[in-house]
C-alpha cells in the first residue's frame, strides 16, 4: 500500500550514515527535513542536507515533542543506531520518558519502540516505515564479491539463521557468531559489533556472522543495517563470512563495504 508523504517530514537520527542517507533521498525528492539530532556522530552532514537540525537527547521526550509540535510535523522516521544501553544510564531522560519506561511492562526494543509510536500517535505524529528513503540499500539473495563460501560455512549459515531467528522472535538480537555448528555468540543489549568481538574472541578464527530480521519485524524501527565498521571488527578477530537476510537488511556504503571485504578476503552474502 502506497502512503501519501507530506512535504515536511521529520528524521529522529542517531548514529551513521542512514540518516544522512534518508535525508539526501528525502531532499532528491523535493520533500524538507526537520531534524532531531540524538548523536554528534553525523551532526555536521546532518545541517548539509536538513533544513533545521535540532539537537536532543533519546531520553527528552517532551522537548522532542515541542519541535515535532511546533515544526507542525505528521510524518516521522527513525534512522540510526542509539545504544540500548542508555535505558541503563537514563542520562537526562525527563519525567515523559521515565513515564514511557514504567509503563512498559518489560524493556526490550519493541515493547519501548511501540510505546513512543504511541505517544507520538497522541500528537499527531505518524511513524513511516524506515526503509520508505532508502530501499535502494536493501540487498537481494546472493553473494557479495568476488569470493564464495565453502559448504561448511554454508552450513554455518543455515544453522546461524535458523538460531538468530529464535533469538529475534524472543526480541533478545538479532545476530549471532557461529563456527562448526556452535553458536559462539548471540547479540543482546550490547550490539552487533560486540557480539562480533565476544564471537570472534572464542572462535579464533574462521566463524561466521549471521545477522537477520525479526520473524514478526516492525518496519519502523530496527530494521537490521551492516556497514564497514562491521567489516573491520571481523577483521580485526579474523571472521570469515558474513551472512545477511535478503530483502531485509540494510547494507551502508555497499561499494566500500565490499571492495573492503575482497581486500580481506572476508565472503559477503545474502540468503
């Protein structure tokens, strides 16, 4: 189903490239971008291509709401990586973010996510789909690069998708980090590129990633995104594939990203 965009769309950005992604293709496209800033990561790219940039922190949920109301905003997307972990620090997280939190009757990423869509359906505010700006960057079934798998990582891959499918549908991660049919490591609140190093640490050498969507996947948020950061830290603990879902992840800098992977002969597919 099509949706009807409004010119003025909103962009809550955290980390990376994807939201300057999003911002370019919004722009391309004759549409104005309000921007909240959650990150300095991105801060200067963001004020390139935005019409206003403002800052925030992920726990001011009531400021974020003035500039959504104030900026006369109905359309919204979530772009960029903010750490799990500040639900742990709940640095300057105001009374409607503490609010949010309490009523959540447990902390993982789709019962939070789905309880700020809700409060920002109270003023008007329509959460769309994060991969509406960059489908571009969706990468279909088949091998990145010039270097293939051998069976055993094939199985490896298979037996890796089918764990980090149990472990999406519980809303734990979305990756794991196996090696001859043992899982080395499985993601939880700390990310994917920490899951890597804790994998990478136990295998040694020659394990292989699998990062997929969640069997039930809101669109709206955490759809899965690798990028070359990924690639360096499988590098960096001698990891050898990197396997993806089709269709439904996100692949930033796909140029770099692979032309770094043929360089360290490290295999890029999707399945």
């Amino acid at each position: 189903m099509s949706i009807l965009l409004e010119q003025k769309q909103a962009l809550i950005a955290g980390d990376g490239q994807l939201p300057v992604i999003m911002a370019e293709n919004a722009a391309k496209n004759g549409l104005e971008v309000i921007c909240i800033s959650l990150s300095n990561d991105n801060y200067k790219s963001l004020k390139k291509v935005c019409s206003k940039v403002y800052s925030a922190a992920p726990g001011e949920v009531l400021k974020i709401q003035k500039i959504l109301q104030d900026e006369e905003i109905k359309q919204l997307t979530f772009l960029g990586k903010v750490h799990k972990g500040l639900i742990l620090k709940r640095p300057k997280f105001d009374k409607k973010a503490l609010e949010v939190l309490k009523a959540a009757k447990k902390l993982n990423d789709d019962q939070v996510m789905l309880l700020i869509v809700a409060e920002l359906e109270k003023i008007g505010v329509t959460v769309l789909d994060q991969t509406l700006f960059i489908k571009n960057l969706m990468i279909p079934a088949g091998v990145l690069g010039n270097l293939k798998p051998t069976e055993e990582q094939i199985n490896d891959v298979q037996y890796g998708y089918s764990m980090a499918k149990e472990m999406g549908k519980l809303d734990i991660g979305q990756s794991v980090v196996v090696k001859d049919k043992m899982i080395m490591a499985v993601e939880a609140i700390e990310g994917t590129d920490k899951c890597i190093e804790r994998g990478g640490r136990i295998a040694k050498k020659g394990a292989v990633v699998v990062k997929v969507s969640k069997p039930a996947q809101d669109k709206r948020f955490d759809i899965p995104a690798v990028g070359l950061n990924t690639l360096k830290i499988m590098r960096k603990f001698k990891l050898s594939v990197l396997a993806v879902e089709a269709n439904e992840t996100i692949i930033v800098e796909q140029e770099k990203v692979v032309d770094f992977a043929n360089k360290n002969k490290i295999i890029i597919m999707a399945v």
